[in-house]
C-alpha cells in the first residue's frame, strides 16, 4: 500500500495540530497545547487504490528546530501553515521553506502554503493577497483553511497528495477520495 509522507511546519498556536485532527479525526482542537511531536495516519484513497497518508505535526517553537532538518529529510509533501491572524507567523513561513529548499537542494518540492484560520475574518492580519502572491513567489499552492469550520481541510491533504504524486511523476492529475 502506497504511503505519503506529509510534514506540517509553522510557528506555535497557528493550528497545525488543530488541522491534522480535523482531517484525520473529523473534530476541532479547541486548547492549544504545544506539541513536541505527533505522527497520524489515515486511509485514503488515490486513483481508486487505497493508500496511507502519515502526517507528522511537528513543533512550532524554535527549541525543537534541531529535529527540524530530520522531518525534512525524511518527508515527502510540505505543509507550511501561518495563522492569518498573526503577521509575525506568516513572516515565519520563509525560513521554513528555505529550510526545506536547502536541505531537500530541489527546487521542486512538494509545499503547499496555508494561511489557517480564516474564520476569523475581523482578526485578520494577513490578507489572502498576500498568501497567494507569496506561494505564487514559491512557484507552489496556497490554500486557507479554517480547522474550525472545516473549510479545505480534506482539500488541503488532497492536494498535497497530487503535488506528490506530480513530483514522482506517478498519476499526475490523479484523484484523491478520503475514507
């Protein structure tokens, strides 16, 4: 059974952990407690073969940055999530990116930029603009998501999974069904 390895990164109390949950367990996280390192799994389905989609919900914080170059060693996909309520995350997501860059030393890697919470519209700080012409700057996808809402959660590990399987040149424009 095929597996794709999916890594979350972003700055602490974004909604990383909130999201992973959301898409593997169909509920919302309502207390931020800060994770250290947590792996999920999940069943879907990719062009009608069923695969695993493993998602690694890493730190936010920059003590634990020193695992950081080993998550990307070791993963496929990339989600790089800012919360659209806090500029300073979203400043954040460069250096993430260039980590991976640098340590993957491909220019095509699987990313998809997140700007998370966009059910809170009146909190905004970081305008959905600004994510598009950064992730269009990155040549990748940018998606906004509400973990609270549900909004393009599935979507989200969707996506990722095609940019996968683009990257390895397998099923290019394939189909993903989450079970």
């Amino acid at each position: 059974m095929r597996e794709f390895k999916v890594v979350l990164f972003g700055s602490g109390g974004v909604g990383k952990s909130a999201v992973t949950v959301q898409f593997v367990a169909g509920r919302f996280v309502q207390n931020y407690n800060p994770t250290v390192e947590d792996v999920y799994r999940k069943d879907i389905e990719v062009n009608k073969e069923p695969c695993v989609i493993e998602v690694l919900d890493t730190a936010g914080t920059e003590q634990f940055a020193s695992m950081r170059d080993l998550y990307i060693r070791n993963g496929e996909g990339f989600i790089i999530v800012y919360g659209i309520n806090n500029y300073q995350s979203f400043k954040d997501v460069m250096l993430m990116q260039s980590a991976i860059r640098r340590i993957k030393r491909k220019k095509e890697v699987p990313i998809i930029l997140v700007g998370n919470k966009c059910d809170l519209q009146f909190e905004r700080e970081v305008t959905a603009a600004e994510g598009q012409q950064l992730a269009d700057i990155w040549d990748v996808p940018f998606i906004e998501t509400s973990a609270k809402k549900r909004h393009n959660i599935n979507e989200l590990f969707m996506e990722i999974v095609q940019q996968i399987n683009k990257k390895n040149k397998k099923g290019s424009g394939c189909c993903c069904t989450i079970l």
